[in-house]
C-alpha cells in the first residue's frame, strides 16, 4: 500500500477553478492532449491549458462536434479517436508520433458512465474497455512522446464501488452498471500507479483523481428520476451546494498536469487540487486502488487483452 498517499498543502481548495490553477504559468510551447476535450471537464480543462499558451491536440470519437465546440479557443487542435476501437486508438497515435511533437501533458478525461451492457467486438465490457484499456492502449503508443511529461487519469470516488474483479472482470455472469463504472474507475488508479512506477527513471510521472460530483454530459444515461434518487438534482433539477461547476471540477486535472507542487511525486490519487489520504468517503482514496500488486496485475492483463505494453 502507497505511503504518498499524504497532503502536500497545494494552496487550493474544491472552489478552485482549472483558470486559477494555471494562473501565472506560462505554458507556451508546450503540447498536450486532452481525451475528451470538447465536452464537460475535458471542454474545461482543454480551455485553460490553452489559455495559458499550450497547444492542446484534442482526440474526440465525433470530430465534427468537437470542433464546434472547440471553435474560438485558440491553440486546439481536432484529431479523430474511438477509446473503444484499438484500431482507431493505434491509427491516431501512429499520426502523433509522425507528427514527432512531444507531449507535454497527456489527459486522459474522456468517459462513459453507467451505460446499459454493452460489449466492444472484442467482447469487453464497454465501461473497462473504453475508460481503462483504450487509454491504456493510447499511453503505451504514445510513450516515445511522453519522456519527461505528465500522464493524468481521471478517476473517480466511484473507485469505491468496486476493486477489480478479477474472478469476472467483463461482468459474464450478471451486469451491474454502477459496478461496472466503480471498477473501471479502479482501474484508472491502478493504471496510474503502475504507469508512475515503469516510466519515473524517464521523468514521466502520473497520477490518477477524482474530480468532485459536477453535472456534466457524462450523466447522460442515468435518468432524471434516478439523478434525484441519487441526490444529484433537486425536483427543480438543480444539484445541491456540494456539486462543483465544471470550471472546478477541471481545476484537480489541470493542476495534476502542470503543478510544478506535484514535482517529484507520482502513483497518487488527488482529491480537490490535493493529495487524498486513505478512506472510505468521497473525499479519499481506497486502500486497494493504489495497492502496488494489484496495479502490477493489472497491467499484465491489460497487456494481455490489447497487445500493447511499451515495457515488455
């Protein structure tokens, strides 16, 4: 079990916002790509990396919306990716590496949520497959890119749901879609601290979070009825006091992707611009999600399943 796990006193809080988490850096030649970064926090955070001069290349499944979205916001750049097809995940960064730019910060922030069963043509679970292992199989592809940058998964206190489950990882024998999230979001954790422990003698460091509760796209399959169940929205369908807005609910990424606080440190999982300790409430991270071998099975299987593993 990590010993990181340890607040360093960030100077920011839950009502911090991703622009004053880069306020007076200047990120000017510097690239980064931001999965999902036309919509919800991804939008967010792709605007405040590029408001403080990046480049941000943003990959997106619906090109054509992410452009619309992204129009206006200088320094972005549109690519085409689906996380649920290997194939798409290895032609995009076949392109990045020709392109040959090296990449600064890598956001891994796009997601699915609660979704119906669903199974990629490789049978996956649709939850693992494109929140875990399609970002698994992008980082390893784009390693020769990353030496020295920053690789930053967005998690969840979701993670608390469920630790991988190993006897039926792709849910054969009963589907749960809260499990299915809540261990997709563990395996983002895992994924972090794995990655932090192989590639640190390089200078690439990761980390791994969760963003607070913020209404965004990625509730777009859970009902209005169940959102009130939940607690997210009140009868007037509005979320309570403790929901942050998706400028604060980017503020933990993007400062995981540029803090020079974070400097030296890596494999851990952030809470509100903040390094969480061990717990079992929302605000902290399970013992099991930064558990060192169970983040080292992980990606054995991981590499098993894609046939990417930049460390073999």
């Amino acid at each position: 079990m990590s010993d990181k796990q340890q607040p360093i006193g960030s100077g920011f809080n839950d009502e911090s916002t991703a622009a004053e988490v880069v306020a007076g850096l200047d990120l000017t030649g510097k690239t980064a790509v931001v999965t999902g970064g036309y919509s919800g926090l991804g939008l967010e955070t792709t605007r405040a990396l590029a408001g403080a001069g990046a480049t941000v290349v943003v990959p997106a499944r619906r090109p054509d919306l992410a452009a619309k979205n992204l129009d206006g916001i200088a320094g972005t750049e549109v690519d085409e990716l689906d996380l649920a097809d290997l194939d798409s995940v290895r032609a995009f960064a076949e392109r990045r590496l020709a392109d040959g730019r090296r990449i600064d910060f890598l956001v891994n922030s796009a997601g699915i949520m609660a979704c119906p069963e669903t199974r990629t043509a490789h049978g996956w679970e649709l939850h693992f497959a494109v929140n875990h292992l399609g970002h698994f199989a992008l980082v390893n592809r784009l390693l020769p890119l990353l030496e020295g940058g920053r690789v930053v998964s967005v998690s969840s206190a979701a993670h608390g749901r469920s630790p991988i489950r190993w006897d039926d990882v792709h849910f054969a024998t009963g589907y749960n879609r809260w499990d299915a999230y809540g261990q997709s979001k563990t395996a983002n954790v895992l994924f972090a601290v794995e990655l932090d422990r192989l590639a640190r003698s390089s200078g690439l460091r990761a980390f791994a979070l969760h963003p607070g509760g913020i209404l965004t796209p990625l509730q777009r399959h859970v009902s209005e009825a169940d959102q009130r169940e939940l607690g997210w929205i009140d009868d007037e369908g509005l979320p309570p006091a403790t929901f942050k807005t998706a400028e604060e609910g980017a503020a933990t990424q993007t400062w995981a992707a540029t803090s020079p606080k974070l400097d030296g440190l890596g494999g851990v999982y952030l809470v509100d611009c903040e390094v969480a300790v061990f717990g079992e409430d929302g605000k902290t991270v399970r013992p099991y999600a930064v558990d060192p071998d169970e983040a080292r099975r992980l990606w054995e299987y991981s590499a098993e399943l894609t046939g990417v593993n930049a460390f073999a």
